[in-house]
C-alpha cells in the first residue's frame, strides 16, 4: 500500500491543487470577459493536474494507480501558450479565440502522438517504465523531444512580454489615467511564469549540479495558483481597455484657424497617408489640440481619454493619436499628464501649497491618485513634489504632507 505521508512541500501542492481545482469552477462562472476567464480557468486546470501529479508521484499512489502514469508529461507544451493567450484575451475584451489560435497547440498534439505507445500499456509496464525513469533511463524518443518544451515555454514567454510592453503603449495612447487599465497584474503574473520555466530550465540544463530541485518548480507552480486565487480574479481594471479606434458619434470644432493657418494645397505625398492625414491636415490639427488644451482644460477631467479629445476635436482618435506621436512626440497618456504636472507647479509657485494638500492640487489638475500624481511628476521634472515644493517657495516653514 503506498504511503500517504507527505513533506511540506508536497502539501504544498496538495493544498495548490486543492485551490487550483476550486478556482476553475470560480473562472468558469464569471461572466465579464469570458474568453480571458476560460483560458484562465484551462490554465489554472493544467497546474491543478500537474500539483495532484507531484503528489501521486511522490507519494507512491502510481504502484497503486499505474494508468495515471504519464498524464501531466505533456502539461508543460500548453503552459505557455495559454499564459500568452490569457495575456492577450485579457489585455483586449473584443478578442476571441479562433480555430487558427489551434496552433499554437500542435507541439502539445505531436508529443501526444509520439507518445501514445506509452498510454496503452499495462500497469505493470507503466511502473517498471517509471523505475526506469527514477533510475535516469529516459527512451530515447522522450530524450529527444523533451528539450523543446523549455524552448516553447521561454519563447513564450519572451512573447507575452513583448505584447505586454506593446500592449502598454497602445493604452498611453488612449488612456490619460491608466489606473483603471492597470496591466501590473498581467506583468507580475508572465513574470512569474517566466521564472518558473527559467527554473525548470535550469534544471534541464545543469541536471545534478544545479541548486534548484524538481520540487521547488513544484512549489513555485502551487505558489503562482495560490497567486492567482489572490490576485487574478479581482483585476477587473484589466478588462477596462477599450481601442479608441471606434466612429466620432459627433462633431465640434473647438478650435479655430487664423488666417495665417488656413489650409493650403498640398499635392506632396503625405506621411500619414495610412490615415488619410496630410502634412497640412496635421499641423493643423496640431494648432487646434494646443488651442483647445490651453483654453478648455479637458486634462482637468481625470477620465479623459484620446477618443473624448478627438471628438471635441471634431477628427477621429487614429489622426489625433498620429499628431500626438507624430508631430509633438508624446504618447495621449504622457501630453496630457504634462499639462496637469504643469497646473500643479504654477499652484506650487503661487503659495496654494501651504494652504492645501498637495493630494488636493493632484486631484484638481485631474489627477486621479497619489501615486500616479507622484510618477508623473517626477517623470516630467526629475524630482518629487515635495521636492519641488521646498525648492520653489523659500518662504513655506513645511510642505502639507500628501
């Protein structure tokens, strides 16, 4: 009969598996974002069957129950898929999984048809197969295909993190508050498998030598579920991101041209010409955004977004977004913090910050916390507000804590 005592690691994975089992039944049932949630739910599953693995393994269950032997071999080829998958379906709720996304599955698929010999054997075959393994003698078509499971998990990870850093970008654009878009959760999460596989990895290429075992890529793995039972199902910030790229549902022209500035010919051939805008177009435009932002103040409001500006604009958020990065150089997330960073400074400048807290100012100049006030600040001036507070007014005995 095997033994059933497990050490702290493997109740480690217990429980993970325990958790992991629950929290698939959570992702399926919620609603919002459903695409996000069901790869969610796939992924936490495949950890949930590789934990209970470990425990079957090292518990000695598979001398009980042979016709387990081999099931989560095959997990590890659809970890990273699926991380990069949930990144994506979760980053952009219009996304939809569709029959060509299958590829990214046909490595998982070749393994299981190169295994399958493996899966119809007895269950005395399948121990003494196991022994073989315990013993360091792996068949020869297992030795082969193996090491491509950790080039496929560091390639994708390499990838979800290249759309995430893409992803992020296309949210400055559009977004000048990004905490209701926060995609932390998402980095902390492909970090965390990313160092996973650098772990097994690690493994796989130093065998005896390394100091990193088999069971802590276990404890790791229970450890990221445990992640994802904390943090992944309260993110609804992240399913938030909408594109800009949608129809203006009206027109106002905010702005007008002087004399000087009326359009003129331009039979040159444009360097928008993916978006319809000329060179005269986009100056233009450029004139009327900085006429508009000095005049209304829309960056006061804290939900500001490039769609919202393009239609007071009376043009379309794709032609803003091309003036913005094209002709002033800055993100829509960067140009409009700049201008609120500015409305707090002249307050500074003016004694308001002995009267009031510097938060209050933040949140006047459409700020929408503390600490995207702070990193905002100090990206566009190089130090803190405080800082800034102390070194423009001489005259305040104590800058108003935030």
């Amino acid at each position: 009969m095997a033994s059933l005592t497990l050490d702290w690691i493997q109740l480690a994975a217990a429980v993970g598996a325990l958790q992991g089992f629950l929290l698939t039944g959570v992702a399926v049932a919620q609603r919002n974002n459903q695409t996000a949630k069901r790869l969610l739910a796939a992924l936490v599953a495949a950890f949930t069957i590789y934990l209970a693995s470990s425990v079957y393994y090292a518990t000695g269950l598979i001398r009980v129950y042979p016709h387990f032997f081999g099931v989560s071999y095959h997990l590890p080829w659809i970890f990273g898929p699926l991380v990069y998958l949930y990144a994506v379906a979760a980053s952009d709720r219009a996304w939809r999984f569709e029959k060509r996304h299958l590829i990214h599955f046909v490595p998982v698929a070749l393994s299981l048809a190169i295994t399958a010999p493996y899966y119809v054997m007895s269950g005395a075959d399948k121990i003494a197969m196991y022994d073989r393994f315990v013993a360091g003698d792996v068949p020869t078509r297992l030795a082969i295909i193996d090491p491509f499971k950790y080039v496929s998990g560091i390639g994708y990870s390499v990838a979800t993190f290249m759309y995430l850093r893409k992803h992020r970008r296309r949210v400055e654009d559009s977004y000048s508050n990004t905490a209701r878009v926060n995609l932390a959760w998402l980095f902390w999460f492909a970090a965390s498998a990313a160092a996973i596989w650098v772990m097994a990895t690690t493994i796989r290429v130093t065998v005896a030598n390394s100091p990193v075992r088999d069971e802590q890529v276990t404890l790791a793995i229970a450890l990221l579920v445990y992640g994802i039972g904390y943090m992944g199902l309260r993110q609804p910030e992240i399913f938030r991101y909408e594109t800009a790229e949608h129809p203006v549902q009206f027109v106002v022209r905010t702005a007008s041209l002087t004399l000087d500035e009326q359009p003129r010919a331009d039979p040159e051939a444009s360097r928008y010409e993916r978006s319809g805008l000329g060179d005269t177009e986009a100056a233009e435009l450029k004139t009327s955004l900085l006429a508009l932002m000095e005049r209304d103040r829309p960056w006061t409001d804290c939900e500001l977004t490039l769609a919202d500006l393009a239609a007071k604009l009376g043009t379309t958020p794709h032609k803003l977004s091309e003036v913005l990065n094209g002709e002033i150089g800055r993100t829509f997330y960067d140009f409009v913090n700049g201008y609120r960073v500015r409305d707090v400074q002249r307050r500074i400048e003016n004694g308001e910050a002995r009267t009031r807290k510097m938060l209050a100012l933040a949140l006047d100049a459409g700020f929408a916390s503390k600490s995207t006030f702070n990193q905002a600040f100090k990206k566009h001036t190089n130090q803190t507000p405080s800082d800034f507070s102390r070194k423009t007014s001489v005259r305040v005995e104590a800058v108003p804590p935030l």
